[in-house]
C-alpha cells in the first residue's frame, strides 16, 4: 500500500509543478513554535490531536467530520498542538483543511502527509502549517538532509517520523530536532506502543521525542511518561469516541486522573 500511496504523490507532485504560486507565502506572518508546544513541565506529556477522517486500513472513522469543530473542541480540551492530514486519497483529508484549521484555532499546525518532494514543503508553507511530517522510512539519506534543511529555511519545524534503529540513524544525521516514533508498523500495520518503549533509548535527550499512533488511554500515557516521551499524536481514538471533548481532556490531563 505504501507504495500505491507513494506513485500517487509523484502524480500529485506533477500538477503542484504547474499550480503551486509560491509568492502567496510570506514567511513568518503567522509561525507557531511547534517544538515548544510539545515541551511541558515536569515530565507532563503534550497532546498533539489529529483531524483524521479515514484510514487506508479501517475505512471511514468519522462520519460527523468537520475539520474546524474538530480542532476547535481539540484546542479547548487541552491538546497543545494540531495535527491535519491533508493526503485525500487513502485519508480523505483535504489541503484546505489545513487552511481552515490555521484561522480557527491559535495552537500550531502539523501537516500529515507523505512529503517526497520539495515542493511540497513549499505548498506546505503556502498553507500555513508550522510543522511538517517527514517519514524516514520513504526517504533516501539525503534527500531527508535536503527536506530537513529546506523545511528550516521555509520557518516549518520538520518532524521526522521513525520505526526502526536504521530510520533513527538517518534522521539523526541530520539537524532534527522533534522525532516522531511510530507505533505502527508500515508494512504489516500492526500497532503496539511497544515500538516507543523499545526505541526511545536510542534518540539523544537533546530531541523532543513524540510517540506516535494506537494510544488509547491514560494508562498508555502514563508507560510512555515514564520512557521519556515528550508528547504523543493521537487520531483514532479521539475521533471515534462517543464523547470527543472528554477523550481529548482524559489525554491532555492524565496526571489529573
Ligand atoms: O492510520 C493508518 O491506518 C495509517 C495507515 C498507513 C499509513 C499511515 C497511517 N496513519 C498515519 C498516521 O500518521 C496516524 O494517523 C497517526 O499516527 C495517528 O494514529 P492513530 O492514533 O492510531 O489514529
């Protein structure tokens, strides 16, 4: 699957070559510290909460979706960050939404999506998103260094997504600075915080250290506080709950319980 999702985005990537009007940026208008959002007192773990509609794997997960409730209820529960997809076609998210989202809330904006080119850290920018996601795993050396790099120049924090000790040590080759680990496994798409709690050992102190994918619970939260994760991105769990404003608080303010 991740290849199909990858041939789409080179697709993609050839209409934003035609379309993209890179003079509508104007950097540093509205640039949200993402990195200190993620970093709270006393060990507390920041939630970043996603916008997540649908998944490649288990379908449509929201059918009330509206992007701008969503973030709004998210930014008024405590997350401290916002995480958008914006992939339409195995997501159906929409770039837009980024947009919308940027105007609705004053918490900073993670763009979810599968970057491959730079291009799209420019489209990126245009939208206003303070944060991009890079993945590890789909980026040769250096074009990861080169992404990295261009993200820093265009003022957007570059969060680049792990699964394993070789993505790690890519990454750590480069000036990244958060690192998102994944709990879910690209090629099988299995899902265990175990991932986090096996990994996290090997990422330098000086890294913010996001955990990423499958957290359902306070008591998630509480093992990932205790391996040393800063924050976590959470969608599913959030968006199927039958009580969205109290699952973000239960997350945002596990110490509380
Ligand atoms: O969500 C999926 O099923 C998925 C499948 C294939 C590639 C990526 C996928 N998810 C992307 C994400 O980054 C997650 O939405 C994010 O980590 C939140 O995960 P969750 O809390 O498990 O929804």
């Amino acid at each position: 699957m991740l290849d199909s999702i990858i041939n789409i985005k080179r697709e993609e990537i050839k209409l934003l070559k035609k379309e993209l009007k890179i003079e509508k940026y104007f950097p540093g208008l509205d640039n949200r510290k993402f990195l200190d959002s993620l970093k709270r007192e006393n060990g507390v773990i920041s939630v970043i909460a996603e916008v997540k509609k649908a998944s490649p794997v288990k379908g449509v997960l929201c059918n009330q979706f509206d992007p701008v409730e969503l973030a709004d209820i998210y930014e008024k529960n405590g997350a401290t960050a916002i995480s958008v997809i914006t992939d339409n076609k195995y997501f159906l998210g929409e770039k837009e939404y980024l947009s919308l989202v940027k105007k609705t809330v004053d918490v900073p904006i993670l763009r979810k999506d599968f970057i491959i080119d730079e291009l799209q850290l420019y489209e990126t920018a245009v939208l206003g998103a303070d944060a991009v996601l890079l993945i590890s795993r789909i980026l040769d050396y250096n074009v990861l260094l080169n992404l990295v790099e261009k993200c820093f120049k265009l003022g957007v924090e570059p969060f680049v997504e792990v699964h394993d000790r070789a993505d790690i040590n890519k990454c750590l080759d480069t000036p990244v600075k958060v690192i998102g680990i994944n709990n879910r496994n690209l090629k099988d798409f299995t899902v265990s915080i175990d991932s986090t709690l096996e990994l996290i050992e090997y990422i330098p102190n000086s890294i913010v250290k996001v955990s990423e994918s499958g957290i359902k619970s306070q008591r998630d939260l509480v093992l990932l506080e205790k391996a040393g994760v800063n924050a976590v991105l959470v969608g599913e769990s959030i968006v199927v709950a039958d009580n969205i404003p109290a699952k973000v608080k239960e997350l945002a303010y596990y110490r509380e319980a």
